[in-house]
C-alpha cells in the first residue's frame, strides 16, 4: 500500500498500553462522534413531533427528510476529497458549524415557512455527510493500528446506546420542551461534535499523514515557483475536485476485498433492510395483531447490535473478513423469520441475531479499511462507502413496496432473504476477502493465520492479537 513518506521532523509516537479507553484524545473524538450521532437520530425524531403538534405536514416532513437526505449524498463526496486535502480536523469543525447552524434556521422556518426549512435541513445533511468520511480518517490519525478495532467498537456502542436509549430521552425532554427548544438542543449537540475532539494528529501514523498532506502542498508550492516556460513563472495547479474524486475510486479498485464487501453490504441493506423495514410492520399488525412485534424486534436487534460490538471489541477471529461476511449474511435470518407464521419470539430472536452480526460486520469493515486504504486516499475510499451504502438504500425501500403490492410479501422475503445470503458469500470468493486486506503472494503465509504483506510492510492482521488486547 503506498503511504506518504515521513517528514524527517516526525517523531515516532510510542503505542500506549490498554484500554483505548484511558486515551483522552480517543475520548474527545469519542465524545464528538457520538454528539453528531446523536444529532443526527435525533432530528427524524423531533420533526416527527412536529407533526404531531400541527407545526409540520406529513408532505412538508418528506420535502425536508428527502432534502436532508440529499444534502448528505452530496456533502459526502465532497468531503471525502476535502478530508484528504486539508485537514480532517478542520473539516470535522466546519461541517459541524455548518449542521449546527442548521438547526436555529429549522427552528425559525417551523410553521411559518417550509422553504426556510427545507433549505436548513439541506444544509444539516450536509454538514452530517462532510462529517463522516472525517471522522472515519480522524480515528485513523488518533488510534494506534493494533486498537483501531477497539476504538470503532467503541464508535458503535454509543450509537447503538443512544438509538437504544434516545427515543426515551427524546420523549422525557419533549415532556417539558417545545419542538424548537428540541432543535436548539441538536444545535448544541453539533457544537460539541465541532469543539471537543482534539486539535491534531496524536500517533505516528496520523502525524505522518498529516505531514505527508501538508508537504505535498509546500512542494508543490515550490515547483510553482520554479517552474519556467519561456522565462515566464507557471504556476503548477494540484489535481481538481473531479480528479481527487476519481483516484480514491482507483484506490477503493485496488482492494477487490472492498468492492466485494461493498456490493454484499448494498445488497443487505437495499434489498434485505429495506424489505424488512416494509414488511415487519404490516406482519407485526395483520398476523400477531399487535404492534408490539415491532417494536420488540427493532428492540432485538439494537441490542443484539450491542453485544456485537462487545463481542468484537476482543474477539480477533483468524480469518476476520470470512467472520466478518458470514456477520453480515446473518441478517438474512430477518426476512426469513417474517415469511412464516412462527411464533412471535422466533422472529424477535432472528432480528437479535441480525443486529449482532451486523456489528460482528461493521467494526472490522471500518478497521480494515483504516489499515489497507493509503492513509493520504482514506477519506475518499470512506466517503465511496457511505455514498454507495446509503445512496442506494432508498432505490431499495422505493421498490420493495411494489413488489410486495404485485407479488406477495412472502416471495419478496424469500427472494432477499436468499440475496442476504449469497451475496456475501459470493464476496468472500473476492481476492484479499479471507482477511480484509490485499492477498500475499504464494507462500508467504505464515502458521497461525498470520500473512505478510509485503506491499503495505504489515501483517495483514495488524491489531488482531491476543487475550484481548486490541474498524463502521
């Protein structure tokens, strides 16, 4: 893996010992990811409220979601380049800012004028889609390779915590707040997203991006400078926004692992997510009589997501992007539980265990993608990930409705279920799968799992050691 060579200036961070959880650096971009989290679930939520009290139409919450939604597609990409430009610590701050501002002008357009909000959700998703990529190339820069898996453990827990424990909070302030008070609050929570993680790179690695970055610009400052055509000066112009955008695609292409796991992870999710999200609710009403499937499925699965973080913050399987896979095609048992009239428990068992592998997925994604992506290319290969993932999830929920409508709910889960299924095991066929990292050449594999890596200098299970000392 190409990385930028280090700054002779750069000094060589020792790795701390123990828990990620005694790093402060770690917990203040802990804590500001977790705020923008928490904003981020928080304002479907809130603006749910204000339709309830007539401050909102049900058509005016769709035009704001959906531009909300469409500022986050955007911003994605365009972060993804910004991120590997300038400083990912700047670009955190300012999309925050940005969604903070958000949050006054949604507050100031309720009831009055659905243009004003629709413009501020606009401008709310796109300080959420800045922010992604970011902070998935901070957490790079902060942790230590061997607790990146850790660190993004950690990452799911607060989320899957607040999406656990939100709707009960929201509910408790909405007791004594109004709505706009509720969207000045979610203002706050981006100011903390924006403020509180540290200011700089803290381990080597980080440092060495940071400075590689920064010594490509005064380089090419320099050959601007000297560079002559006829006596005249030319100023040599880096690579434009289209050009940066198309390299991180050339360097997601170097890692098959990725495309392969990308294509099983849209599958999941727009096909077996999405004919979930319609299906469990018309289930839940027309074969329990009862809303309460519902609501305990969804339960099941945030906690069974929890224990999947938890378990994977120490577990380091041998072949991590096999377990990984089979995690990720355990959602499958979602759609196959609601095709037969089982008894209810059975089907809040099935989204348990597809919310534990989702998670037994997602932190090895992230942290494999931290370790094999080039660091000075990681924010755009992170924002092709999210663009891709949550581009096409709404492709999915827009068709899955009228496939139910023409052909039946049961055939439609049986087909997704399948997809759920095969698609990630047809991804673990990709070259570098078996690890998450790109294939050694034939006989370098060492006893006990381990592979060197001679491109990147590492061993592909960097961070995978044992006893429980340690990705999305």
């Amino acid at each position: 893996m190409a990385t930028t060579p280090a700054s002779p200036a750069t000094k060589s961070v020792p790795v701390s010992a123990g828990s990620v959880l005694r790093d402060p650096a770690f917990l203040r971009l802990w804590a500001g990811t977790t705020a923008s989290g928490l904003a981020t679930w928080a304002l479907p939520f809130v603006l749910g409220l204000a339709v309830l009290h007539h401050d909102l139409g049900a058509t005016g919450l769709g035009l704001v979601l959906a531009a909300r939604t469409a500022g986050f597609l955007l911003a994605v990409a365009v972060g993804g380049v910004l991120a590997d430009r300038h400083s990912r610590r700047a670009v955190v701050l300012w999309s925050a800012l940005a969604a903070a501002l958000a949050a006054p002008l949604l507050a100031a357009g309720l009831g009055h004028s659905l243009a004003l909000m629709t413009a501020a959700a606009a401008l709310a998703g796109a300080g959420q889609g800045a922010c992604r990529p970011a902070f998935q190339a901070l957490t790079a820069e902060t942790v230590e390779p061997e607790r990146r898996q850790q660190a993004n453990a950690a990452m799911t827990l607060s989320v899957r915590s607040a999406t656990l424990a939100g709707p009960a909070l929201t509910a408790l302030l909405a007791a004594f707040l109004d709505v706009r008070s509720l969207l000045f609050g979610i203002g706050a929570l981006w100011l903390v997203a924006a403020l509180v993680p540290a200011p700089a790179a803290t381990t080597a690695e980080g440092a060495t991006t940071a400075a590689g970055r920064a010594g490509a610009a005064r380089g090419g400052t320099a050959r601007a400078a000297r560079a002559t055509t006829g006596g005249a000066a030319q100023a040599v112009r880096r690579p434009g926004f289209r050009a940066e955008f198309l390299e991180g695609i050339r360097e997601a292409r170097r890692h098959p692992w990725f495309l392969a796991g990308l294509a099983a992870l849209v599958a999941v999710i727009a096909l077996g997510y999405s004919a979930t999200s319609v299906a469990l609710p018309l289930i839940s009403r027309d074969r329990y009589g009862s809303e309460w499937v519902l609501a305990a499925a969804m339960t099941a699965y945030t906690v069974g997501a929890l224990g999947g973080a938890l378990i994977i913050a120490r577990l380091r399987p041998r072949f991590q992007g096999w377990a990984a896979l089979a995690g990720l095609a355990a959602y499958g048992f979602a759609p196959l539980s609601l095709m037969l009239p089982v008894h209810p428990s059975v089907v809040v068992a099935a989204y348990a265990v597809a919310g534990t592998g989702i998670e037994l997925f997602n932190v090895p994604w992230f942290t494999a993608t931290q370790r094999e992506v080039a660091p000075d290319k990681l924010a755009r290969v992170s924002s092709l990930d999210f663009l891709v993932s949550y581009g096409l999830a709404p492709i999915g929920l827009s068709l899955i409705a009228p496939a139910i409508g023409r052909f039946g709910v049961t055939p439609v889960l049986a087909v997704c279920a399948v997809a759920c299924f095969l698609v990630p095991a047809a991804a673990a066929l990709a070259p570098g799968a078996r690890h998450f990292g790109r294939p050694a050449p034939t006989g370098t594999d060492r006893p006990g799992g381990r592979r060197e890596d001679h491109a990147c200098g590492h061993s592909a299970d960097d961070g995978a050691g044992h006893g429980g000392r340690p990705r999305r």
